[in-house]
C-alpha cells in the first residue's frame, strides 16, 4: 500500500508540471502569459482525470523491476485515454488554451511515465552488474530458438545470482548475430573452448523439439566440462505450451531417448473431451495420470479418477486441482473385479467417454498368480466394457501392451484375451470400442529406470537379465496424446499401434543412465546379468505377422486389421475363467484360446502333473 500511494503521489507530480513545461514549450518560454492562470485552474481536474485512467488500467498494480514492451502499451494507453478525454473537455467548456498543449502534455506524459518506470529496472539493472564477478554464475544457453531466447529473458529479469554470456547454435547463420543482446558465441563444437575461456559454471540446454540423439551428443560434450547443466523438458512434457526457468530440470534418460515432436490435431481431440463427462480407470497409474492431465486441458464437463488405491487416486486428484482447478474433478476409489460398483459409477456418473488404463502390469508377479491376472486385467475388463455399453458411452478406448503378441507370460496373455473381450463387445453395442497397443513407458512404477536409479543410489551393481535385451520405449506424455489421438478417429472394434521408434538394448540404457549420474560404466557401476526372468521375452513385438498393419490419418499410429475374430465359442470359453482357481486348468485354457501363447510356467505344470 506504502510503495502504491507514493507513486501515485510521483505520478501525481509529474502531471502537474508537464502542462506547465509544455504551455513554456508552446509559448517559447514566455512566462508572462494570461494563459497560466487559466492552466492552473483546471489542472486539478486533468491531474484527478490521469491519475483514475492510470488505475483502471492497472499502471499501479504491475512490478516495474520486471517492465516489458507490454507495460509501457499500458502506460501509452492509458495515457491517450486520458488526454483525449481532457482535450475534448477542454475543447466543449471552451476552455482558453492553445490546442497544441494537449498535444504536447500527451507526448510529455507518455514520455516521462514510461521513463520513470524504465528507470527503476535500468536502476536495479545496475547494481545487480555491481556485484562482485566472483559471485555470479556464468551461465550459457544451448539452442538460440525461441525456447532458448524465453528462458534467457527470464533469466534477465530474475537474475538470482547469474550472469547469461551468450547462446551457442549448431546454426551457422545464427553464430555472430545477437539476440536480447547477447551474442551466439559459436556452435556446440566450441564449447570446450567457450567454457575454459569463460569460467562458464552453468549450462542450460534449450532445445525442447530435437531428438534424443541430439541432445545425447551435446549432454556428452557437457558432461566432461565440469558444468552445472540443466535442460528444458521436451514438448511432450510441456503440456500447456508455456516455458519458464522452472522447467528447467536435471537430464533425464528420457531426454537422450527423444524423439521428433509429434503432430496432434489438438482442435479434433478438444471436440472429443471438451464439455463431455470422461472416465478414466487406473488414474493413478503411470499412463492413467498422464492421460488425466492431458484430458484436463481440453476441458471436459467432469473427469472420474478411478483407482483402487487411495493414495495414488488422492496425489493426482491434488496435482490436477492445483494445475487446472477444482470444479471437474471426482476421484473414485473402487476395484474394476467388482461389477457392482462398477455399475454404481456408471449409473451415477454417466460417462461418455472411457480410458480403460486399469491393470496388473508386472510380468513375474503374474507369472507366479495367474488367478488375479485374469481376474484383474480379463474380468475387470469386462465389467467395465458392459457398463460402458449398458450406460451408453460414446466412446471407449483399453490401453493394451505389446506384451499380447505371441504372449510368453500370463500377463500379455491375459492382455490379449481382454482385447479379444473388447472386440466381441463391438460387434453388440452402440459405443466404439478400441484398443490401443503400446510398448514401454520410460519412468512408469516398476519400470527399468526407476529400478536401475535406486541400484545406482545404492552404489550398483546394476541387474540386467541379458546383454542382449532389447525393448521399445516412449515417454508416457507421448503415449498418452497419442491415445487421446487414436480416440479420436476410432470408429470401433480397431487396434491402434503406436509407432514405438526403435528398439532400445536395456543395456545401453542402463549405461547412459550410470553417466547421467556422473559416475563410469564398469568401474564405478558394474552390470550383473540375471538371465530371463519368468515370462519375459528378449525381444518385444507390436504385431503378429498374421495382423500385419495399415496406417491412420495420424503418422504416429497405425491400425492392426485383426478383423471379428471373437466368436461367441471363444468368449464361453473365456467366461469359464471367471471364477477358475486352478491354475493348470487356467493355463491350459489361455493355451487352447491364443495357440501362439508360448509359457515355460505351462510347461513345469505339465512336467509336475
């Protein structure tokens, strides 16, 4: 309150003597004219009339040690406002004063508001260059983009202890030239010499749209120069388009395994969602919780969380109130095994579209119980697919897993007997069934990474089950646009393939990871191979050669034609798994159903029977 009054009571000074200096300028500095008393009589009134105009336009609640472009069009406005309503004051009461002084006053206010406020960030500018070299961090930014240009402005603006020397580009037609005043010192290959010459304690890679190769090449040249380096996450992660220093985070795995930015028509996926009421099963999952946060955005009429477990459903729900707001969000806590409740959501809630992300995911966890895969991933299918069509969905979208192409493990079994469920589902219902199949998702619960990241904390070693394991991967926010994508043109019964790249060898990975953490492959991490856990396969397939594949109207995603396949032989057959205990019996069952389902688990019941 202390600092508005007394710039108001600044601002208030200066407007009083500028009609004075511009009747002077007008007058060519005679001072004995009849025409400063008639200036002194309304003066009060224009005073009053500029000083309301500035705050209605906000001029007193913006901080000037952060003035753009933007807040001096403010102030201009403002000040036109003003002036032309005391110049057509003037000019109706017939008031006797040349008409050029509102001309001039106007340019004199615009003027010396717009200086006063320049000055203090200019003044604050200043002391901040005072401070000692020795206690600034030189900083570099890679990537002289726009990503590159919006955090050097910031980091202008915030200063906090850091001094930006320059941008480098791999641009040849950038290097040399100037952007916000600091010069493109050179490309990535002078980087070496950039930094010893400098003193360059912090390097900030922005480059949010360039592949993983890329930014493994440059985090390599960085990672041996004794920098701090940060970098701005990829356009997957920055969901609400907006980049800011905060952003800026540690490299991660997921930055070396970027891939080019992907094309959403954001328009189509917004009339999908927008003021429709959306479901999403597992929400506090890995997948489950991206796809909440990319739903939000296009703002649907109510979105149901769904979760069994309470903790993960209570985190998501809290992240998305504060991200997006309240009003949208219902968690539910509920088991997609009990249909009743099931059928109580639907009923209450009536949801239009459904993301089924619900599931037993863990490949040696279901190989030793295969009673709670098919329970789970089958069966709570099930009663999820029936409410979805007794309550009239649009639209219903399973995220499924490369794992149900010639299944070696219970899990990706059951996977793809839930598929074949869904698909019977399209032949009988008014809502759009689909399926989208995916490989592995960098960073989700109980994935490599998080797994190798604790061994590394731990001093490793690293397990590793063979040297030879190879898997696809993509970031979870691509997985999930490109769900939201593949909903949008289903039109029933399909299966989505999402271009998962190439195939990454888990090994590499895991070395790249052990560099990251600043530490050396071998010797200061060693690598113990395991051997083949239960159900894992060495490598993962998308499809069977049978299926082969077509493409979308999306790049990214391709449709496996498997055709109506379920026949209701096949689905008496999965129902007689629903309330099975035997585990020979269930095996067996799996076996008959998908003759490709290959189980060393079949084998050793056959062997102890």
């Amino acid at each position: 309150m202390k600092k508005f009054i007394l710039l108001m009571l600044f601002d208030a000074a200066v407007l009083a003597v500028v009609p004075f200096v511009a009747l002077l300028l007008r007058l060519d500095g005679n001072t004995g004219s009849r025409y400063f008393a008639v200036l002194l009589s309304v003066l009060p009134v224009a005073v009053v009339i500029k000083l309301v105009l500035f705050y209605l336009c906000g001029i007193y609640n913006r901080i000037w040690r952060y003035a753009t472009v933007r807040d001096m069009f403010a102030i201009i406005g403002a000040c036109t406002v003003a002036n032309v309503i005391i110049a057509l004051l003037g000019l109706y009461t017939q008031v006797d004063l040349p008409r050029s002084i509102y001309i001039i006053s106007y340019i004199l206010d615009v003027g010396l508001i717009c200086f006063s406020r320049l000055s203090v960030r200019m003044l604050l500018m200043m002391s901040q260059s005072e401070a000692s070299e020795a206690q600034l961090r030189k900083m570099l930014i890679i990537g002289a983009g726009d990503a590159g240009v919006m955090i050097a402005r910031e980091l202008v603006q915030r200063g906090e202890g850091k001094k930006l020397l320059g941008f480098v580009d791999d641009d040849a037609s950038k290097v040399g030239k100037k952007i916000l005043g600091y010069s493109v010192l050179g490309n990535t290959d002078a980087l070496d010499t950039l930094v010893n010459e400098n003193e360059i304690k912090e390097i900030v890679i922005a480059m949010p749209s360039v592949k993983g190769s890329i930014i493994k090449k440059v985090a390599s040249k960085c990672r041996g120069l004794g920098c701090h380096v940060k970098i701005l996450p990829g356009l997957y992660e920055l969901i609400d388009g907006q980049v800011s220093v905060q952003q800026l985070r540690n490299i991660e795995l997921e930055d070396l395994l970027r891939r080019d930015s992907i094309k959403l028509d954001m328009a189509a996926i917004s009339r999908y969602i927008e003021n429709k009421v959306v479901l999403v099963t597992g929400a506090g999952g890995s997948i489950g919780s991206e796809l909440c946060r990319q739903i939000s955005l296009a703002k649907p009429a109510k979105l149901l969380l769904l979760g069994r477990g309470e903790n993960s459903i209570y985190e998501i729900h809290q992240e998305l109130i504060e991200k997006f707001g309240a009003q949208r969000y219902i968690p539910i806590i509920a088991d997609i095994r009990d249909a009743e409740r099931i059928d109580e959501v639907f009923c209450t809630y009536r949801p239009q579209l459904v993301f089924h992300a619900a599931a037993h995911k863990h490949v040696p966890l279901m190989e030793a119980q295969p009673v709670e895969a098919v329970k789970n991933n089958i069966f709570g299918t099930q009663h999820v697919a029936m409410a979805a069509d007794k309550y009239g969905a649009e639209s219903f979208v399973m995220i499924s897993t490369d794992k149900a192409v010639n299944p070696t493990s219970v899990m990706g079994a059951s996977k793809r007997l839930a598929e074949m469920v869904i698909q019977n589902m399209n032949l009988h219902s008014q809502t759009r069934f689909a399926i989208v199949r995916f490989g592995n998702v960098l960073g989700s619960r109980g994935s490599v990474v998080p797994l190798f990241k604790k061994q590394i904390a731990k001093g490793g070693p690293i397990t590793i089950t063979d040297p030879e394991m190879v898997r696809y991967f993509m970031t979870i926010p691509e997985a999930a646009q490109l769900v939201l994508q593949a909903g949008t043109f289903s039109q029933g019964g399909e299966v989505f393939l999402l271009d998962m790249g190439e195939p990454v060898k888990i090994l590499d990975m895991a070395r790249d990871l052990v560099e990251l953490h600043g530490l050396i492959p071998d010797k200061d991490i060693k690598f113990v191979f395991t051997g083949l856990r239960p159900g894992e396969k060495l490598y993962e397939e998308l499809l069977t050669a049978e299926e082969g594949t077509r493409k979308t109207c999306h790049e990214r995603i391709f449709e496996a034609p498997l055709g109506s396949i379920v026949t209701d032989e096949i689905m008496q057959r999965i129902s007689s798994l629903e309330h099975e205990k035997d585990n020979y019996i269930i095996l067996h069952t799996i076996k008959d159903l998908i003759p490709t389902y290959n189980s060393k688990a079949l084998e050793n019941l056959d062997k102890n029977r």
